[in-house]
C-alpha cells in the first residue's frame, strides 16, 4: 500500500524557517517524480513545488521561488521542502503528492497526482 | 501562467441529480486535465485523469470530458458521498495549476 506521511509543520514567526519532511512507503520512490502542493485555511489548492526522480529537475511557483528549496533523499525514501524567510501568506496544510510523469529530453511532462499524505499545518505568525 | 477558471464555484443539487462542472482553461493545454475531490479535513482524492480516463476505484457515476480549453466533469446521480468540494488540475505545464474549487453542497 503506498503511504506518505509529512511531518515538521508547526508554528513559526515571520522571517522564520521550517524544514518539512514527507516519508514513502510500498512504492518504488526512486521512480517518481513528487510534489508539494499547500492550502491555505479555507481557500483551494496550490502547487508549490516539484522534483524529478533523480532530482535532475526541479521546478517552484513563482510564490516560493528563491525562499522553498525541494529535495529528497531516494536512499532514505524521503522527500524534503526547506521553507526560509516564511511569511503570514505561507500559512497552510502542506501535502506531499505522487506525480505519475516522467521527464525526458530535458522537461518533465506531470500527469496526475495519484497518491497524497494526509498534511501537516504550518503556520506563520508572530 | 495557465489559469483554470471552474464554474459554478458553488453548487446545491439533491440526491439523484446529474450535476455538470466546467473547468477553462486559459490557453490550450489538450488533454492534461485531472479532477479531484476533496472532503473537509482530508487531503484530496484523484477522481479523473487524461480529461477523462477515469481512476481505478473511482464509481462510474463520475466522467470527464473535454479537451482544449474546455472540460467537464459529470456526476450522473448524486450519492450521499459525493457532497466534497472537486478541483481539476492543469499539468500542461509548469507551473501546475488548480482551478478555484467547486463545492457541492446537499440542497
């Protein structure tokens, strides 16, 4: 059964950063490319961030870009989102998700989000 | 950026309706459309992909169509269960994007 469990959510000033966590299970992790998507309290979903199977591409939303970096760790089956300089707007549930895709000759081409954890909450406020 | 625009943003329908989502794309992004349901508290729930191959384990009361800019997602007849808010996705392109919800309520 494939399993993705986020942890590190918590409350943060300002300024602030927090580094997320989203561990995999009952899937070869190594062949997925994987996401972050957020939601903020009451509003819709948003994608944040993706990273490639072998971490060859990585791509953000402009509203992170510069302050998330994506990673993962394939031997730890670990996928990471180090949040800096964290803002109010940044408040949300973030979900680790599961990208079908595959990249190839330079791109990624995404084609659903199968699998997602069940969240951690981060919140932003002084 | 690709924007997707859903309508209605709110839907009150009954037990037994057929209910109708359209989702707009902004620019042509084919057939790379997915659909999502979403249950308060829950994260959400992949319902549809390719615009309209539906998910194994998904009930067939659920289909997507369209291509282009212009997508659907019908719901033949409401069950109890089906009252969540639904998303579509883009994935076109980078960046991913996600319309602004449709919640389904009970009428």
């Amino acid at each position: 059964e494939v399993q993705l469990v986020e942890s590190g959510g918590g409350l943060v000033k300002p300024g602030g950063s927090l580094r997320l966590s989203c561990a995999a299970s009952g899937f070869t992790f190594s062949s997925y490319s994987m996401n972050w998507v957020r939601q903020a309290p009451g509003k819709g979903l948003e994608w944040v961030s993706s990273i490639s199977s072998s971490s060859s591409y990585i791509y953000y939303a402009d509203s992170v870009k510069g302050r998330f970096t994506i990673s993962r760790d394939n031997a730890k089956n670990s996928l990471y989102l180090q949040m800096n300089s964290l803002r109010a707007e940044d408040t949300a549930v973030y979900y680790c998700a599961r990208d079908s895709g595959y990249c190839s000759g330079g791109s990624c081409y995404p084609q659903y989000f199968q699998h997602w954890g069940q969240g951690t909450l981060v919140t932003v406020s002084s | 950026d690709i924007q997707l625009t859903q309508s209605p943003s709110f839907l009150s329908a009954s037990v037994g309706d057929r209910v109708t989502i359209t989702c707009r794309a902004s620019q042509g992004i084919s057939s790379y459309l997915a659909w999502y349901q979403q249950k308060p508290g829950k994260a959400p729930k992949l319902l549809i992909y390719a615009a309209s191959t539906l998910q194994s384990g998904v009930p067939s009361r659920f289909s997507g169509s369209g291509s282009g800019t212009e997508f659907t997602l019908t719901i033949s007849s409401l069950q109890p269960e089906d009252f969540a808010t639904y998303y579509c996705q883009q994935l076109n392109s980078y960046p991913i994007t996600f319309g602004q919800g449709t919640r389904l309520e009970i009428k």
